[in-house]
C-alpha cells in the first residue's frame, strides 16, 4: 500500500507517493525486444500496484534507443503526463556505435531534464551482454523498468509538491 506524504519535507525515500491522481508516458525501444518489453512490464505492474489507472498510463514505440529522445519530446509536448519512463536496452557490439548511441541518448533525456518542467526517468541498459540486460529485466538482479517506475513516482510527486 503506498504511503502518502504530506509535503516536500515529508519525502522519505522509502515511501512511495500516492500516485493514483498521476498520469505516465513510457517510450519504449523496439531495438532488443525481449529486454524492452521485461523492462516495459516490470515499469507497468509497478505503477498498477501503486494505484495508477490503466487510463493514466500511455505507451508508445519507437525504433531504437537512440529515438527515446524525440519520442519523450514529442510525449511531453502533446499529451497530458505528470512524467515519462524512457526504455531502451544497447548492448556492446564489436563496433564503437553501442558508446555513440548511449552518449546520444543520455545527453538527449539529460537534456529534457533541464529544458522542460516534467521529469524524464532513464530506464536505459547499456550492457556488455545480453545476459547482463536479461538478468536487470526481470531475472536475476531484478527489474530495473520497476526502479523506473518508483522513480517516476517520485519525482511526479516532487514536480507537484514543489510549485
Ligand atoms: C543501430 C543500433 C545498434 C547497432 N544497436 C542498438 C542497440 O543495442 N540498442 C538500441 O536500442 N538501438 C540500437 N541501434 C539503433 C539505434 O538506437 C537507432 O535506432 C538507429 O541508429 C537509427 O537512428
């Protein structure tokens, strides 16, 4: 059950925000689907079982990770959400785009941060292998789309909080 905090300086990490007011945007990457899709899961159970209405919640897809940067833009210019979850899974090739694409799409969701008033969660993997990404999308160390979602949580809270 979340616990609901009062105001700013209330915020306890480890109490989540009532966040069934809140509304969410996920971007999610095609590129290494069967990561994005476990990460897309565990960041929409999450914000299920923290009361989010179905409704509130809106999914799109786009390409590649590099294209999470326009997707969020284009989210948070036309639809109606308190934050957005970017997901995306680049692992290292042999060739240097896996440090091209990770630089790109790290400056780019860093970038939306500070231009524009609603928060942006990274929920990007950059892995040496695809074993690493399968063990942090619902395997063995976890699911980091649920870290994701916790955060966006958050930090919705805190863009309301503090106005
Ligand atoms: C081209 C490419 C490569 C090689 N690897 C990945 C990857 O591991 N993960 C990912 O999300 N996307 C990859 N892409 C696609 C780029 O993100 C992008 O879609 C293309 O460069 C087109 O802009």
């Amino acid at each position: 059950m979340a616990t609901v905090n009062k105001n700013l300086s209330d915020y306890n990490k480890n109490e989540v925000p009532d966040a069934k007011d809140f509304r969410f945007g996920i971007v999610v990457a095609e590129w290494n689907e069967n990561i994005t899709e476990g990460l897309f899961n565990g960041a929409y159970q999450a914000l299920i079982e923290n009361q989010v209405p179905v409704q509130h919640i809106i999914r799109w897809n786009v390409p590649g990770s590099f294209e999470l940067i326009y997707g969020a833009k284009k989210m948070l210019q036309t639809q109606n959400v308190d934050a957005v979850i970017v997901i995306g899974c680049v692992i290292q090739g042999e060739t240097k785009h896996f440090d091209f694409v990770c630089e790109g799409v790290t400056q780019g969701i860093k970038d939306l941060n500070v231009q524009t008033d609603i928060p942006v969660i990274f929920c990007v993997l950059t892995d040496n292998t695809m074993q690493q990404s399968i063990d942090r999308s619902g395997g063995i160390h976890g699911n980091k789309g649920t870290e994701a979602a916790i955060a966006a949580i958050k930090m919705a809270y805190i863009r309301h909080q503090a106005t």
